[in-house]
C-alpha cells in the first residue's frame, strides 16, 4: 500500500506493483536544492544520483522522478492546507490580510497613520515562455500567418490560495468583457459615469504626463509599452513574465502570470 511506504518516509512510483521508490529526505534535499539555485534540474540532479549509485542514467529515471516530485509537492500543499483549517487560516483572503506583521499586525491605542501601509506593484518578462506546437499546415497564399495548433499537456497542477490570482479572475477585467459590462450597464448612468471617470482618471493623470513634465529623457528611450513590441510577444509567447505586488517591507502580496497579453 502507498500509505505504508509514504509512513516508512518512501515514496513509490506507482500505487500498484512498485519497482521504484525513492526517500521523501531526498525529494526534499532537491526542494531546497532548487528553490536555492533555479538552474538545477531534475535531469542534472538525477544523474548525480545515478553517479553516487553506480547506476547508469536512463531517460525513464527522469521521468519517475518528475513523478515522484510531484506527489511529494502534493503531500506538502495537503498537509499545509490542513494546517490552515486547525488554526482557522482557511479563508482565502487570511494570508493578504496578514502578510506583513510590520503593516498589518495593530496594537492597542495606535496613532493612526495618513497610509496604513505602502505597497508597489510591477511585472517583468523575464519568464518568457513559447508554446510548444505542432508544425504548421500549408500556405493558402492568402498572406495571413500560418501557424500550427498547440501541442501541450495541460497542467492541472494548482499552487496553494492565497498568493496566485487565477486566469479566470484575472480575464475578468479584459477589454472585451469590460466593454461588454458597460454596454449591459449602460442605462445605469451613475455607475457607468463612476467607472469612465475612475478609468479616465488613470489614463490623464497617472499613465500620460503632466504639462510641466511633457519631456523627459527617458521618454524616447522607453521601448517596454509600444505596440508593435506589444503584438509581436502576443504571437510568439505563451506566457510573458510575472506580475507582483508587495509592500515596502518586502513581503509578496499577491502575484499575476502574465499570459499571452502581458501586462493588459
């Protein structure tokens, strides 16, 4: 039975007719290994313990081991949502609420401060990745691109709640579905008003410069935003970087993947 080897500290690689099993110690010396040095993979890491063995290296290997790793990550994300729920740390929002002791821990008769806590937020493209796909079908000529259809497993691995915002949150704000809410609401004056006022508000004051500032010498120099760079990462990157916000104290708060629109 798996629960009988997981209970020794041995994780199998199958449920049933177990060839293969390796120590939970050794999948976590590789945790630490890797979140220490990214560049450490699961190949390098297990030829290294093919060579302590004396045992050739074979492709398979890698693959149980990726195996193995997984269900080991699994274990960990069930044993730490237990936890939560013991000590009543189950609600989603817990953890943003509590995420920097400095800002968010209050004493008794505290001078309230003008900014309870300062926070920042940016995103990077550093984390580009290609979709993998198949190859491409032929021309029709008609000078459109061509291109093959995607050739990827899905992952339906999840990291615990609580720092990721999902995909589906996160394309709620798209710009399809917020001209599509305004078109639904658009009899409702106020609301419609209070949300173009909110958004006109970010594109005069905080996203275009102000009169006294209407040159700067970065400003022909800053490439990150034009559209032309904007739609080639839209057509050759699956996902384009990450997006975080923390507060000055350095703590995440939360954190977006930017897939396929960066940073929209």
């Amino acid at each position: 039975m798996p629960a009988a080897f997981v209970h020794e500290g041995i994780i199998p690689c199958a449920p049933h007719l177990v060839t293969l099993a390796i120590t939970i110690c050794v999948l976590e010396l590789y945790c630490i290994a890797s979140l220490c040095c990214p560049h450490l993979t699961i190949n390098s890491f297990v030829k290294a313990l093919c060579d302590l063995h004396g045992v050739p290296s074979h492709p398979y290997l890698h693959k149980q081991f990726s195996i193995f790793f997984d269900i080991y990550l699994a274990i960990l994300l069930r044993v730490d949502q237990r936890i939560q729920i013991a000590l009543k740390r189950d609600d989603p929002g817990w953890r943003l609420r509590h995420a920097c002791p400095a800002c968010t821990y209050k004493l008794t008769e505290e001078p309230k401060l003008l900014f309870s806590i300062l926070v920042t937020m940016d995103g990077n493209d550093s984390l580009k990745r290609i979709q993998r796909r198949k190859h491409a079908p032929p021309d029709p000529g008609d000078g459109a691109p061509v291109i093959g259809q995607p050739n990827e497993h899905k992952d339906e691995r999840a990291v615990a709640p609580g720092y990721y915002i999902t995909r589906e949150q996160v394309d709620l704000w798209s710009r399809e579905l917020v001209l599509e809410w305004i078109k639904e609401h658009e009899n409702d004056i106020d609301i419609v008003s209070l949300f173009l006022m909110v958004v006109g508000f970010f594109l005069t004051v905080l996203i275009q410069p102000s009169k006294a500032e209407e040159f700067t010498p970065c400003e022909g120099q800053w490439k990150n935003m034009a559209n032309d760079m904007n739609e080639k990462t839209q057509g050759m990157y699956d996902e384009t970087g990450g997006f975080l916000s923390f507060c000055h104290h350095g703590f995440v708060l939360v954190i977006i993947d930017m897939v396929q629109s960066g940073e929209l």
